[in-house]
C-alpha cells in the first residue's frame, strides 16, 4: 500500500506517521475541539483513536489523513490543521454499516479559515473518483452547528431517516444526526 498524499489550493492531506500523533492530539484533544465528540480523550481514549484509524487503512486502504498547511498568508508549510478524510462507517448501531462516512477534526485556532470545506471537498472528490462511492455521509450532534453547516455548505442534504443513537455516548451525544451527498448530486454541482 503506498503512501497517501494529495495537495489542495492551501493543504496536503496525507497518511499518518509515527511522529504526527503526539502533535495531533497536543492541537485537537482539547475540550473546545472535543466538545461535540465525547469530551478530552485521555490517555487511553488516545491510543484507542489510534487504533481505530490504523485498523481502518489497514482494513480499507483509506482512513482520516492528516491535513497540513501549504505555506499561506505568512503561515508556515508543515503546520500540521487536524484530520479530515474517509472511512466506513463502523460506530456501534449505526444506520450506515460499512457505507463511505467523510469527517474532519481541525485545531481551534484554524476554525473559520474554509480549511476544513477545502479538504472535505478533496475528500468527497476521491470518494466518487478514486473510491467509486456511490453516497458518501456525514454524522454530528444536533446541536454541533458548525459541523452540519459544513455539511450543508458541501452540498449534502439532511436525512433524518438514517438518525440513531450512538451507545459509546449519553446525553445530548447519544443521538446522531445524519447528512449524505449522492454521487449524481456531487457531479452535478461540479
């Protein structure tokens, strides 16, 4: 499996290494980025992230990469942003099994930038090209504003039909909202 990476306008996405994770959860465990995920992971919480999305490519050859910055308004390339990319969904009592889920975790201080509808648009465009998915989703909370906002600004539609509850969570977490974009949809607003 070769190594994963590809450049937008102002990000690479790429594949993991062994160095990123220490920055990685440094910039998003915290709990402004976390709040709509569960809170802080922890230290176990952490390595079980790990795991999962090293299952995952080891599984389907994709999993969320790493985005970072190409050198932009004085900012420096290298700078790691967060993750953003594809998976299958796999959450416990998910209504999508194993279909194609795109999702994105960025560093506060990036949010507001168009960083992460820059590379969830990279992401939706190797779902239909590269992966021949015919329906990518997307999953948040209600009350996560932002995320469904994104999700509505990337051209996907509301589907309440899909919603469940999410036993890893209680409370206002429980309950999963979802958002899909169809192949059709996706090259017609090309």
């Amino acid at each position: 499996m070769g190594e994963f990476r590809r450049e937008t306008t102002r990000l690479v996405l790429r594949d993991w290494c062994e160095a990123d994770w220490d920055e990685f959860f440094r910039l998003t465990d915290t709990p402004a980025v976390m709040r709509w995920l569960g809170g802080p992971l922890g230290a176990e919480g952490r390595r079980l992230q790990r795991e999962r999305v090293t299952t995952c490519r080891a599984r389907n050859g994709f999993c969320f990469w790493v985005v970072e910055r190409l050198a932009d308004g004085g900012h420096l390339a290298g700078e790691m942003l967060g993750f953003c990319g594809l998976k299958r969904a796999d959450a416990p009592g998910s209504s999508i099994a194993d279909e194609f889920e795109v999702g994105w975790r960025f560093r506060e201080d990036s949010w507001g930038r168009v960083y992460a509808k820059e590379a969830a648009l990279a992401a939706l465009d190797l779902a239909f090209g590269t992966f021949e998915a015919d329906e990518v989703f997307a999953i948040t909370v209600p009350d996560n504003t932002a995320s469904w906002g994104l999700m509505i600004r990337l051209g996907m539609e509301r589907r309440p039909e899909l919603d469940y509850d999410d036993t890893r969570f209680t409370g206002a977490m429980r309950r999963q909202i979802l958002y899909s974009i169809t192949r059709d949809q996706w090259e017609s607003s090309e």
